[in-house]
C-alpha cells in the first residue's frame, strides 16, 4: 500500500506535468487568428492543421499507450511522452506551410497519447474509491488552469512578439518535466483494490470485457457528445469574440483564460466533491451530476454565444464552462470505477480514442466548414445541442443501472 505522503507526491507531480499538457495544447487554439492570417487558410483549414492534426495522432496513439500501460512500467512512457510533445510544440513555431505545422501538432497528439493513458490509472491506484472522485478532481483542475494559461499566454506573446515565438516558450521548459516524471513511485496496480489485480488479459479480452460492460460504453457514447461541444467551443470562442465583438487576440484570449481558470477550476472541484459527497446516497452520484449538469449548460452556451453585450455573455460563459466542467471528475471516476484495475490503461485509452476521433477531432472543422458558408455563429450552435444530448444519454444510464443491466457503479469495500 502506497503511503500518503508518496500518493500526494505523485499526484502533485502527475497534476504539474498535466497543467502543461494543455498549456501546450491550448497555445494553437490561442495562436488561431494570426496562424491563419499568416499562411492565409480557410477556418476549415486552420482548424485541421492546430487543432485536428493533434486530435487525430493522439487519438489513434491512444489504444497502443493503453495497451503498454497495461503491461510495462508506466512512468517510463510518461517521461517519454512529455519529452516528445514539448519538443514538437516548439517545432511547430517553425514551420513554414502547412505540412511543417501539421507534422510537429500531430507528434505532439502522440507524445500526449502516453501520458493521457497512463496517468490516470497511477492516481486510481494510489487512493481508494471513497477518496478516488477528489484525487482526479486534483488532477483534472489541471485542464482549465492549463488551457487557460494557454489561452493568455499564447495571446499575449503572439501579439506582442508573434505566435512562432510562444510556439517555443512553452514548449522547451516540458524537457525539463520529463525527468520529473522519472521520480514517480509507482504504485502497483490494484493496489487499493479489495484484491489484487490480475494479470493483464489478451488484448482481444479486453477489448470483449469493455464492449460488454453497459456502463463503460454509455458513458463513453455521453463522453464523446461532451468533448465534440467542448473541443468546438474551445476551439472557436475566442475567434468569435474577436469578430462579433470586437476583441483583439490578446484581449479575447486572456478574458477566456481567465474565465476558464476561475469557472474551470471551481466546476471541476465541485464535481469531484459532490460525486464523493452524494455516492453515500446513491452508486449513480456521478451520473447524476454529469447528466444534469450538461442539461443545464446548454442553454446558458446559447445564451454565451448569441449575446454581443459584455455584461450578459462574460456571466454566461463563465456559468457554461462552470458545468462543462463540472463532469470531469465524475466522468473520469465512473470510467475507472467500472474497469477491472488490469485493464484500466486500456479502458483510459479506448475511450481517448473514442471522445476525440468522434468529439473534438471532427468538432471544430465540422464548426469551421459550416462558419465558412453560415457564419461563425450559426455554426457554433451544434455545440449546445451536443451538450443536451451527452446529458441525456449520461441519465438514461442511470435507467440502466436502476434495472440492473448496466455495470454498477458501486465502489467494493476496500
């Protein structure tokens, strides 16, 4: 059994390494506006070359990392990871067409495969299903603090000393994190479980166990709603900031960085609280605060993206990104929660692959496809829907699980 102090140790370092994650990921969506000008690409274009082009490797990457996080040391894939993104995110600032930024943001989506695989597992194993919900809520307070650092600082160094120069800034200092990682005292797998974990499975096994686990599969259908409406707002807000309401590219940035650190930061915390709090009351706590907390995002985004007055959207989009976040740790902890420990790198890894090759892989060309020939506006408005519909599919889970067909989400004694 790992010691508190080594479970802390680890997650702070596991936390650190995934803040720069998404700053490095989050710098393109920042860098969006002045790439384009540059390079003079359609928003479908620039939307496959920062954005998809990292969805796309790491979401076919997934499923090989999962796989050998099942079965090899797994910190040593991280370190390997971290050193690979950093690396070809400070590529990207110089390329000089299309395919020379394509290259670097798809290696970028591969070094990140290994980490995103492999990490949550490590935190699984380290604390026990009462106290599982806050530890990731830990971890994933990382996504809206990182991409939120992404945001201003991709903004501000963009329009200041131009977006090949941020490329480069945030991307070097992650070699230096990378051997971080090597630090990690890695628990053993199962090591919080009731009873050991047992080998590893074939393959072909594990796959079987997941296509038949109720559970894991609805979820991951309201995961992929999810991430298609997150990728796509993410991707486009500050673009429509910038032209509906006349922000500059530092400025929208950073009132986006802000919010989502504030909004992202405070969602994902209490998510993890509650799904902790209310899993004494019913095995569906987590469901329940991810279904509903989807539904009643939805209109709040409608109201962020049609509204051009300050004092309505900048509320609006702080209370949208509020529940957006909201289900990550719930999401996160139910996935994990309904795995064998032995599979949970696979399972992480399928369903990687799943929310980003059909959610924000495809979200935001879809998005800049449809703003070429409707607007940038109208073609937001896909996002919310997605949202209604991921709530809905997440409570129509607890349906199952009430008549006992879906796998239960009830945590074994420990």
């Amino acid at each position: 059994m790992t010691n508190r102090r080594d479970a802390w140790t680890t997650l702070a370092i596991l936390t650190v390494i995934n803040l720069l994650n998404y700053i490095d990921r989050f710098v393109a969506i920042a860098a969006l506006e002045p790439i384009k000008r540059e390079f003079g690409f359609s928003d479908a274009e620039v939307a496959i070359v920062t954005t998809a082009a990292f969805m796309i490797s790491y979401s076919a990457a997934s499923p090989l990392f999962g796989r050998l996080g099942d079965l090899f040391t797994r910190k040593y894939l991280i370190a390997a990871g971290v050193a690979v993104w950093s690396i070809a995110t400070a590529g990207a600032g110089l390329a000089r067409n299309f395919w020379q930024l394509f290259l670097p943001r798809s290696l970028v989506g591969i070094g990140e495969a290994s980490y995103a695989t492999t990490a949550p597992g490590i935190i699984t194993d380290l604390y026990e299903t009462a106290h599982r919900g806050r530890a990731l809520a830990v971890f994933y307070a990382a996504i809206p603090i990182g991409s939120a650092l992404g945001y201003v600082l991709g903004g501000a160094i963009s329009q200041s000393h131009g977006w090949r120069t941020a490329f480069l800034l945030v991307g070097l200092p992650g070699i230096l994190f990378a051997l971080l990682a090597l630090v990690i005292r890695e628990p053993k797998r199962g090591a919080t479980e009731a009873e050991a974990a047992a080998p590893a499975p074939s393959l072909r096994a594990s796959y079987l166990m997941l296509w038949h686990n109720r559970t894991y599969v609805l979820v991951s259908l309201g995961f992929i709603a999810y991430t298609f409406a997150l990728g796509g707002l993410a991707a486009w807000f500050p673009s429509l900031l910038q032209r509906y309401n006349g922000w500059s590219v530092a400025g929208s940035n950073q009132v986006l960085g802000i919010i989502t650190v504030a909004a992202g930061f405070l969602g994902t915390f209490v998510g993890g609280f509650l799904g902790d709090y209310f899993l004494r009351l019913t095995k569906n706590s987590y469901l329940w605060i991810s279904g509903l907390g989807m539904i009643c995002g939805a209109p709040i985004a409608v109201l962020a993206l049609a509204s051009r007055t300050s004092e309505v959207y900048l509320p609006a989009i702080f209370a949208a990104e509020f529940f957006l976040f909201l289900n990550t740790g719930p999401l996160n902890t139910i996935l994990l929660n309904c795995v064998p420990a032995q599979i949970r790198s696979t399972a992480m890894a399928v369903n990687i692959f799943l929310i980003h090759a059909l959610g924000d892989v495809i979200s935001p060309p879809i998005i800049g496809a449809l703003s070429d020939r409707f607007g940038l506006f109208h073609a937001t408005l896909i996002a919310p829907v997605m949202m209604v519909l991921s709530g809905l599919i997440l409570l129509q889970t607890i349906r199952y699980n009430r008549r006992g067909s879906g796998s239960s989400l009830r945590p074994q004694a420990e």
